[in-house]
C-alpha cells in the first residue's frame, strides 16, 4: 500500500553498541580513564584499579568506586539508556543526587560506560546507594550485541539480579568486573596506564571540591615492585605498579625555573597573571579582558625549561626526559584532555611558530605546564572518540590566540630578551643574568603590552626593583616611560611613583647624552673619514700580530675572565658527573652524555681562547661583519691549527665578509683537522664562495671517506663516529654542528664526494 501522509520512526541496530563502544573507543587506556570520570563525577573521594589473573592466565579488570552509587530505577532510566547523561546540563535538574556534589563534571556524553566494551567481553556490574540495603547487579555480553545486525539493540537481554553486599566491601559505590579481557595487560602495559593516570587529574582538581584519589591494586605484580624498589634511581611513583597515584605535575618536583601563571576570573572580566623567576616572585599584573570574552574561570600555568630544570627533571624523574614525557597538557574540569601535551603534538602550532625564530621564540621543548578550564562552558566540549581534543570552536580559536599572546609572549619577553634564557649562552658563557639584575626593565617592557587604561593593578617584588639597572634601548624609553608614569598615577603605588621618576630621570640623562654625541660626532666626521680612507689601504683584516711582544692586554685579560669561566664551568660538570657515576647510572646515558658534551666544548673554547688571547691582538668577540677569508689565512699562518695535516686554502682576493665568532671558528677548524688526520689525511683543502646571503665554506680532505654503512646525517649525532677503527669517539662532528648553529649558520655533509671527506658550511652575511 502506497502511504503519502504518515508518521516513521528509527529503528536502532544492535551494531550500534560497536559505533559507541569498541570502534569508538580505540584506546584501552582512554577507557580506563572514562571509567574513572564516571567515578569522580558519582562524588567518589576513592576509586580503586585492580587486575587480577587466574590459575589459567585469565585476566580480570575490577574498577571499584565508592561514590553515591545507583537505584534500580537510576540502571532502568539512565545507565540502560543509551546516549543519555544526567550530567548534561539540561539534564542535571532532573538528578538525584547532584546537589550532594560539589564538582563541575568531567564527562556529559553518556557513552562513557561502553568503554566497558572496549576493555572485555563481559561486565559485570554491582552499585548501591546509601539510603539502600541492596546491590543491583547487571551482567552484559557484548558480543550478544554482534551476532545479528538485523535485531533491533532493545532485543538484546541484559540479566538484573541483587545481593546484599559490594564487592569492594564499600557501603555505597560501584564495581565494574570486566572479564573475557579483549588486550593483555603486562607489567609494562599497567606500567603506561599508571603514569597515564599520573597525568589524568589536574592539580587545581581538588582545590575547594572533594579529594579524589586513585589506586592501583595489581597483586601479581608485588614481588616484583618490592626488587624494583631496592634499586637507585628510580622513581617510586611511576616504576613500581602497586600504590596510590600521585600527580607528577612539575611543582611538586621543586625545579627551580621561570614560571608564569595567568588566570581569567570566574566571570571573564579580569586577567591576572604572575611572574616568578627560580623560586624568587617578580610582579603580578591585573588587567581588563577586552579581547578574550568567550573564556572565562580558566587557569594556565607554565615553566620554562632551561638546561639545569631539564636536567633536574630527568634526574628526578627516574631518566625520563622532558621530552619523552610531554609539553603542555590541558584539563577540563579537572580532567585531562587527550592528546594535548603528548610528546609530539604542536599545541596551538607554537613549534612552527619557532622555526620561524628559533633563537627568538620557545617551543615544545622549552616549555611544560597545563591548562586548566572549569565550568560548563559548552564552548569546549571533547570530541566523541576521546583522542582528538576539544571539538573546534571559537572559544578554542580564542584559547591558541590566548595563550600566545599572554602567556608565551611574556614568557619570552623575560627569559630570551632580558635575562637572556637564564643561563649561560654557549656563544658567551660569562655570566647567568637573574631577575634582580635588570630590576626596573621588568615592569617597563611588560606594561607596554598592556593598555594603561586596563591595568587595575600591579604588585611587585620591591627587593627586585629596587636594584640599579641599566635603562632601556632609546627606542623603547618614551613608550615605556609614558606608560610606567600612567600606571603609577592610576594606582598611586609610592613604589612605582618613584620607580617612573628614577626611569624619567636617566631617561633624560641618556637623551641628553646623545645629542652631545650627534654634535661631537659632526665635528669629528672629517676626522673619521681620514681614518677610514687610511684603513682602505690596507685590503685585509689583520687578526693576528707575530710574537708575543704586540699581545693586547684588554683582550688577554678579557680572554682570560672568559677562560676562567669555562673552567668553573667544567669544574662543576665534573663534580656532577662524579656524583651520577658513583651511582647506579644505567639507564641515566643521556645525562652522562650530555655532561661529558658540555664538558668537552667548554674545554675547547677555553683551550682556544687562552691560544687566541696569547698570538692575537683581537677582542676574542667579533663584533658586526669581518673578513672570514683573512681570519683562515692568518689562522693558519700563525700556526694556531693543529699540526700533521697540511692545510691548502686555495687563493682568492676577496674578503667574503660575514658574521662569525673567532673563538668558536677555530674550534670548528681545529675538529676538522683532526677528524682529516684520523682519516689518514695528508692534506686538508679550504675553499671559499659566496652568494648574496651566505659565505660557503667548504672542507676538503684526501682520507678514507665515508664508509658504506654510515648514513651521513647520523655522523652529527652525538656518539657517532665514521670510523672506529681511527679511533674516533663521535664528538668532534656534534659540536661542529652546535658551534655553527650557535652562528645561525649550516653545515653539511657532500655525500657524492668519493675522493675523500668534503664538509660544506655556510655563514649568513
């Protein structure tokens, strides 16, 4: 019969369990970790993971709770409802029991309980509330739910029973007995799912809200855990299973790095953000929130990573590295969001943001920290399938811009432009530059981000600020001058009143300086001329003078402050190394390494230096453009390069004027030269080209070459050596590499030369 005008309906397969559950679901460790939000959002302060193996090798999976538990007809109208959550805002009016829970939810999806699916075969679920006397059980076999696509999903039974007690021994909770396990659960499988749960909960989860803790209970593997505990050097919370999970957020590690912490108030209206720097507080600013209007209540917090914080974490951390463990990882309600954080993952694209930069902005690598988000802001909502973050949005849109713009911008402002990383630079290793150091230039270049109108208030380290420091570049004096005064009268902090008028004061005094510079420099311009028409005669560079008669005596003592720091330096590597080789420090390499690494290129610059400041009247810190050909030729000449090669530099009467640092050059030079002579070299030819951004260097000796099986980049690794049987140890080639990079230059490998060895490096003008 022909219908025109009739009302049809959805018929739901029960295929439809697979879409939500296991194809959904696809990571076993994500559906644990929806499992456990269902506890914290049932209220409970306690959740217990267990795994449990029969005499036959069969695996059970127990995820106990003791939250506020559900009655039949909670099972009948919500648990057997299939896509329904009570946790839905709409929904939450409707509860039961929510008013009792003092917590934002972690999920609204009501899909959460088919993770069940993804982990085994069969559930057998028991709860009860406390107001009852009885467990209501349910059993489900999902495979039931697979054998005919054709029946509709309410056809297929799920068997309801009761008894008087849980099987946690809880007096109000839930229990999920997963069995017929669809994955092995080894020791290295519940080892990842630990240190996944160490990540899961936000620190900021429990500051006024109920505690929440989290157990693992894995019997089999005790013995095990108690040999692992006699061990050194590890870490007792992430390499034994059996314990209480705790958060291994980078706080509680005590690393004493930059930090700063932003907050957007609850209502959105407010922006406050803080700044301390290795265990001292700097300032706090509060601001308006103009631009950002769809977030709101959400905290952020990040570390910068230098090279003592990564190290110290390592050691910490049991030989994890920063890098294996994550960058900046985001909450919501308490509870993590996946991927973000992952090693790997490009948060908000700010690794690509650093290639554009790389010695101007931080990555990944540099930095680590978390987002946190509260509320039930529906702007942020997951995706389904629990692994692909937050569904896009234009609050998301507003998240990425947020936390670039206020969070790592000011974070680089600090730790790159003013207390330059916070660490020695290889390139300059004379001093590490703390906060106290350049006082007042703090407060002037972070208002200048900031609307005078906007700010509502700054607080301050006054012990900071109080330090004589040297007045910004003229460029920036005015605009920060003019703000500084503005924000000072608007809070009438005494404070700032006479940090704006210290400022104002030398401000003047530099400005006045440089008119009377303008006007001596006109008067001596005839003079100057005279002298640069006098050094036009002279077509090269002279770097070097002979003998020890003509040394310069600034550059010697400049040379040898510059020695005496490296020495420190390598001084104190030492003394680490011998505390991390005194322990058991399998498994530690990478640190080992990375000392032995720092160790050896400190040792080169001071050993080049002291050569340089002995033969040279030069400053040892090129400044600005110089002849790159007549730094070689004299470097030669002067016989600073190694003996037992002879060096050819073919002939060229042009300056090939690029940026270089002397000191580092005759390090590179002098690691050439010596992987030649390991290569059974007897010459080593230098050449030189250039284009109109770069001076190409090329390096070319008559050894062995390249053997077969060798892949040419890997020789830039460290360790790696082309030939073991020269005796070389896989360093020299590494720290070339570094030094160049330090140069922002390139160094490459000509993997077509057969004749020998051919290394060609390139200096931008």
């Amino acid at each position: 019969m022909n219908q025109t005008d009739s009302t049809l309906s959805f018929r739901v397969s029960a295929g439809l369990k697979n879409l939500i559950g296991r194809d959904l679901i696809s990571d076993k460790y994500i559906a644990v970790f929806e499992l456990v939000k269902n506890s914290y959002d049932a209220g409970a302060s306690n959740v217990t993971i267990s795994y449990n193996t029969s005499e036959d090798g069969d695996g059970q999976f127990i995820i106990s709770d003791n939250g506020c538990g559900m009655t039949y007809n909670d099972i009948i109208q919500k648990w057997l409802f299939v896509a329904y959550s009570e946790k839905k805002v709409q929904n939450r009016n409707k509860s039961s029991y929510r008013e009792e829970i003092k917590r934002e939810v972690a999920g609204a999806k009501g899909v959460g309980r088919f993770s069940c699916d993804r982990l085994g075969a069969k559930l057998h679920l028991a709860t009860k509330v406390d107001k009852e006397s009885i467990v209501h059980i349910i059993d489900v076999n999902w495979n039931r739910f697979e054998i005919d696509d054709t029946k509709e999903f309410i056809d297929i039974p799920v068997h309801y029973t009761q008894d008087q007690y849980l099987p946690s021994g809880n007096a109000k909770g839930t229990s999920l007995i997963v069995t017929d396990l669809r994955e092995s659960w080894d020791r290295e499988a519940l080892l990842k799912l630990k240190r996944s749960l160490m990540k899961l909960i936000s620190p900021d989860a429990d500051k006024g809200e109920l505690p929440f803790e989290i157990e693992m209970v894995v019997p089999s593997e005790i013995d095990t855990d108690k040999k692992v505990l006699m061990k050194k050097g590890i870490n007792p919370d992430r390499d034994v299973v059996n314990g209480v999970i705790h958060n291994d957020i980078f706080e509680k590690l005590n690393i004493k790095t930059t930090n700063i912490d932003v907050l957007i108030s609850t209502d959105g209206k407010t922006i406050t953000s803080t700044l301390s720097d290795r265990g001292q507080y700097i300032f706090t600013v509060t601001e308006k929130n103009r631009k950002y209007n769809l977030l709101k209540d959400i905290h952020i917090s990040v570390f910068y990573l230098n090279q003592s914080a990564k190290v110290s974490f390592t050691r910490q951390m049991g030989g994890v590295t920063p890098k294996s463990y994550g960058s900046v990882f985001i909450y919501k309600n308490g509870f993590r969001i996946n991927p973000y954080g992952e090693p790997g993952q490009d948060i908000f694209g700010i690794d690509q943001r650093k290639a554009q930069g790389w010695k101007r902005f931080l990555g990944t690598r540099e930095i680590m920290g978390r987002i946190s988000i509260k509320g039930d802001n529906d702007q942020f909502v997951e995706t389904t399938s629990r692994a692909h973050g937050f569904i896009q949005t234009q609050a998301v849109d507003a998240l990425a811009d947020f936390f670039v713009e206020k969070v790592l911008k000011v974070l680089e402002k600090y730790v790159v432009h003013l207390i330059n990383w916070g660490e020695p630079l290889k390139s300059n290793p004379n001093h590490t530059i703390f906060p106290e150091e350049v006082g007042d230039e703090i407060v002037s270049q972070f208002i200048t981000n900031i609307g005078a109108n906007d700010i509502l208030s700054i607080e301050y380290n006054p012990d900071i600020l109080s330090q004589q420091t040297s007045i910004l570049e003229q460029d920036s004096i005015t605009a920060s001058l003019k703000k500084l005064e503005v924000v000072a009268e608007k809070t009438k902090d005494e404070g700032l009143l006479k940090l704006a008028q210290t400022v104002k004061r030398r401000a003047e005094n530099i400005l006045s300086d440089n008119i009377e510079l303008e006007e001596d420099n006109v008067a001596k311009e005839k003079e100057l001329e005279k002298v640069r028409q006098e050094s036009a005669v002279r077509k090269k560079q002279v770097y070097f003078l002979t003998g020890a008669a003509n040394q310069n005596v600034a550059n010697l003592i400049n040379g040898f402050h510059t020695v005496y720091t490296l020495t420190d330096a390598v001084k104190g590597n030492i003394n680490f190394l011998r505390e991390e080789l005194s322990k058991e420090w399998k498994g530690n390499e990478e640190i080992v390494l990375e000392i032995i690494g720092e160790i050896y290129q400190a040792n080169e610059k001071a050993r080049k230096l002291a050569d340089l400041a002995i033969h040279g009247n030069q400053t040892l810190k090129q400044d600005g453009v110089n002849s790159i050909y007549d730094f070689i030729r004299e470097y030669i000449d002067e016989g600073l390069a190694i003996k037992g090669i002879n060096y050819i530099l073919c002939p060229d009467t042009r300056a090939y004027e690029c940026k270089f640092d002397t000191s580092a050059l005759g390090v590179i030079i002098d690691n050439i030269s010596s992987n030649s002579i390991k290569a059974g070299a007897a010459n080593l030819t230098i050449s030189l080209s250039e284009t109109s951004k770069f001076v190409e260097i090329t390096f070319t000796d008559d050894g062995v070459g390249l053997e077969d099986n060798i892949e040419p980049d890997l020789l830039f690794e460290w360790g790696v050596s082309n030939n073991i049987s020269k005796k070389g140890f896989g360093i020299g080639l590494y720290h070339i590499k570094q030094l160049i990079d330090e140069m922002k230059g390139t160094v490459n490998i000509d993997k077509a030369y057969k004749g020998g060895f051919r290394l060609v490096v390139r200096f931008r003008k």
